[in-house]
C-alpha cells in the first residue's frame, strides 16, 4: 500500500540566482534580483530594452549521454538532475530500471535552438544539421535524462506553458501513488533567451518596461502585486528533484526532510490568456482536498506572480476566495529569477521547499507600493521567519488556461 | 591521401566522436567506427566545416556501404582541389 506522499530525497536547480542550491538559497532569502535590462535588436525595428535573468551556466561543460548537440535547455535539465541526484546519494542501478521515471516539463522546448538554425539558414544561407531535430524537440531533455539515468518505467514530457514543470511534478506524484514506479527523476527546463523568442514575447507586450530609474537597470522592473507592475522579466534555468515513494526510499536508507503532499490540475476552458481567478481558486482546493489539508493549515504560498495587470489581479482574488481573511505568506519568486516558462514551477517549487526547510519565507524582490485592491500578505523586503510553517503551496498558472497547484510539507 | 587529411580526419572523430585512435586505419569502413548513421551524418558535416567545404552528395555519401576513410580522405581532397582551381580560375 503506498503513502499518498512521496519523498523528496534530493533537489538540484540552475537558475540565473546561481547555480546550486547554497548559491540560489543565498541570493532568494537575501532578497536579491537577477534580472538586469538588455538592448534587443531585430531587423526591422528599432532597438529596445528587455528586461532579461540569464545564467551563469556553460552549456558546454555538459556531456550529452545521445552525443548530439544539447540545446542549452538539455543541458540545465541535465546538470539540475546531476546535481539533484547527488544530494539524494541515488545512481542508476540502485532501481529496477522499469520502476524509474522522468518527468519533465517546457514550455517551448528547443526554440531557441530552432530559431539559431533557422537564422543560419535564412539569413547566411547555412546548411541545417542532420540533428537538428533532435537538439530541439521538446522531449529532447527528458530523452537525454532517460538515457542518463536508463530509466525504462517511463519518460514523459508536459508541455502546459507556464505551468509545465509544476503539471510533470505532480503527474510524477500520481504514478508513484498508482504503484507504477518506485523513484522519478521530475523538473523542468527551459533556455529561450534568443532573439527570435524574446522578440515573441516582447510583441505580445508582456515584458516589463526597463525605462524608467524606478527599475534599477532591470532589477526591479518585475514587481508582482505592485500598483504600478507592468509585466515580466523572461529567465532561463532548470530544476530537478527526485521523488520516491516512502517504502523505496527507507528500504535504500535515504534521507528527506521534505515532502511532496498534494497535487491538483484542471484548466479555466475560458480564454488563451486571461486568467480566470474560480479555475485558480478551484485547483487550490482541490491541491489541498488532495494532501489532506485545509486552507487553515497552509504557511506559505508561492505564487504564480508573472506581475502582470490581469495575471496578479485573477490570484490575488483566487487567493482571497480560499483563504479569506487568514491569508498566509505570500512570496513571488519571478521578481528575483524572472519567468523561467516551462521551467518555472519546478524552480519556484525549490524555492517553496527551501521555505518550508529553513521555515521562513523568502522577500518578493521590489519595494514598489502594493495594489491597494489585494488584500494578500505579500513578504517583501527582508525573509520572515514563520516559526510553525509546516505546509506550503506553489501556483502555476498557464497560458492556455492551465492551472496546477503543489502542496508541500515538512517531515518532522 | 596526404597524411594531413588522415590526421584531421582522425583528430576530429577522437576529439569529438570518442572514437579510438588506432580504429581509424585507411581501409577501415566508416561504418566500422562505432557511429549511428545520426553521428556520422554529424561527422561529415564537422569535417567539411573544417575544411570549409561541401562534398557534393553525389559524390560521396557516408551511409554508403563499404565506403572507407581513405576514400573520405580522397574526397576531401578532391573538393579541395577543386576550390582551388575555381580561385584560381577567378
């Protein structure tokens, strides 16, 4: 009989914060922003700045266990899961392969790679390389961690826009419940800071503004909840954990303090991209019906918080209509990494589990005036500590209408 | 074959291919060399890179059978000889 639960016996991140845990911890609690202003220039139009949170991260240092070309994607995808298997002292061989998973989520998967070969051809007339299929489809990540890890149980792929990563965390969560796996290596990636990709976002007018000094050269240009927010800085990076059901990770000795609880996903079926706050709250329930838990038990919240109009309006409304007028610790982890798409609900999942395990809440990066119509407890300029947080939420909201909702607790 | 060639062709397939030294003998068939029709595809495309040129498809394709690596080797400096006649006829 398996525990509604599984154990997270290892994390692993590469995000523009840092890479590694010690890194990304320092500068989340600390309240720090990596998102810094870029000049955009594409043919046709007038140079622009974009607010943008890149990684300090070498794709080239990372062996690519297919030996074709690694999107840089892959490549986080693969040094997240290195990084997270390490801490769970886990390695191929220790599991009947057929009892291991991978699930992953992106958004867009190897567009940016895509987009690189499509201007080598269009514009200089370069030849398109025999892998190219391979580096950028969207699976290509998850095919390399399954080759990495020989996981033979199952290796699935969650494309569900913004809410990718958080949709395979907790699809992970079902198939260890069902008895189908034992341990799943789930997380997500994405690394689509190219001209083509950010010029798609900046067109549908998304990205914040990094003109005024108000922004601090982009480091404050993504201020979620603020009155005056007016959209998102776009990142890159990956995280990965490794899940295991309770019976498999005693049976091998492993350690865990943390736990996933709870996991619940449906969809507004309203619009491609206006947010509908009762789908959000609807999830929310559901998430917490799923762990077991009622609105009064959750500490923390890491919210969705792309900082746009319509975005942080529809969850600070969903977030009133199930928690009341007990709302908890409310943090938005996009202000310090930007939106990292795809892999956004994995990173921002560490960062909720990093919460629960030092019980005390990260700042949301500005100190820009709240919108006086949110009635949210939203922490911001330095970490709270919350002395009894014992179970924590993290939102994922997508374009497309997708909402997915993790609950996790702490192991005392 | 100018040994210049064997060695690049050799170099590249070590370095980047992770295929040992010592299999990349003249007669031995391409496809002996442990490389996916994927990879070698690859491979072919690097070296042409190095050299800066293009083996025309009809020519030569390296998902023939039996096609060896002095018969790349011939090829590479075919093409190279060729772009050289073209500049100098320009």
């Amino acid at each position: 009989m398996n525990t509604r639960h599984a154990c997270i016996t290892g994390c692993g991140v590469v995000s523009p914060l840092g890479l590694g845990l010690d890194a990304f911890d320092e500068a989340l609690f600390g309240g720090q922003s990596a998102v810094r202003a870029e000049e955009l220039q594409l043919p046709g139009a007038a140079p622009t700045r974009v607010p943008l949170a890149r990684c300090a991260f070498d794709e080239g240092q990372v062996q690519a266990p297919s030996k074709v070309p690694l999107d840089r994607g892959s490549a986080m995808a693969l040094a997240a899961a290195a990084a997270a298997t390490r801490q769970a002292a886990w390695e191929p061989g220790v599991t009947d392969p057929e009892r291991v998973g991978i699930f992953w989520g992106s958004g867009m998967g190897g567009a940016a790679s895509f987009d690189a070969t499509c201007r080598g051809l269009y514009a200089e007339a370069r030849r398109i390389r025999p892998t190219s299929v391979v580096t950028a489809m969207p699976n290509a990540p998850l095919a390399e961690l399954a080759l990495r890890y020989g996981a033979r149980g199952s290796a699935l792929g969650y494309a569900c826009a913004c809410a990718s990563a958080a949709v395979a965390i907790g699809e992970a969560l079902r198939a260890l419940r069902d008895g189908r796996l034992d341990l799943a290596i789930v997380g997500g990636s994405d690394a689509l800071l190219s001209p083509g990709v950010i010029g798609a976002w900046q067109a549908m007018r998304v990205l914040a503004p990094v003109n005024g000094p108000a922004d601090g050269d982009g480091r404050l240009a993504c201020r979620p909840f603020a009155a005056d927010r007016a959209g998102f800085a776009l990142g890159e990076g990956a995280a990965a954990l490794v899940l295991e059901t309770e019976a498999h990770a005693r049976a091998r000795g492993a350690i865990w303090n943390v736990q996933l609880s709870g996991y619940a996903s449906n969809c507004d079926g309203m619009h491609i991209t206006q947010p509908d706050p009762s789908g959000q709250a609807r999830a929310m329930h559901a998430a917490l019906r799923d762990a077991g838990l009622t609105p009064g038990d959750i500490g923390h919240v890491n919210a969705h918080g792309t900082a746009t109009a319509a975005g942080d309006a529809a969850e600070a409304e969903s977030l009133r209509r199930v928690f009341g007028s007990a709302p908890p610790a409310v943090t938005a982890t996009k202000s310090a990494v930007g939106h990292l798409l795809g892999a956004g609900g994995a990173v921002e999942f560490v960062a909720t589990l990093r919460a629960l395990h030092r019980r005390m809440v990260p700042p949301t990066a500005h100190a820009a005036a709240l919108d006086a119509g949110f009635e949210i407890d939203l922490v911001r300029g330095s970490a709270r500590v919350l002395p009894r947080l014992n179970h924590a939420l993290s939102n994922s909201f997508a374009f497309g209408g997708t909402n997915a909702v993790l609950v996790a607790s702490r192991v005392d | 074959m100018k040994p210049t060639t064997l060695e690049a062709v050799t170099e590249l397939l070590a370095t980047k291919f992770d295929v040992p030294r010592e299999k990349v003998q003249p007669q031995a068939e391409l496809q002996s060399l442990g490389l996916d029709s994927l990879s070698l595809m690859e491979f072919v495309f690097a070296i042409e890179d190095h050299f800066s040129l293009r083996i025309p498809e009809d020519r030569l394709d390296p998902r023939q059978a039996q096609l060896t690596v002095a018969d790349l080797c011939r090829a590479l400096e075919e093409c190279q000889a060729s772009a050289a006649g073209l500049a100098t006829a320009a």
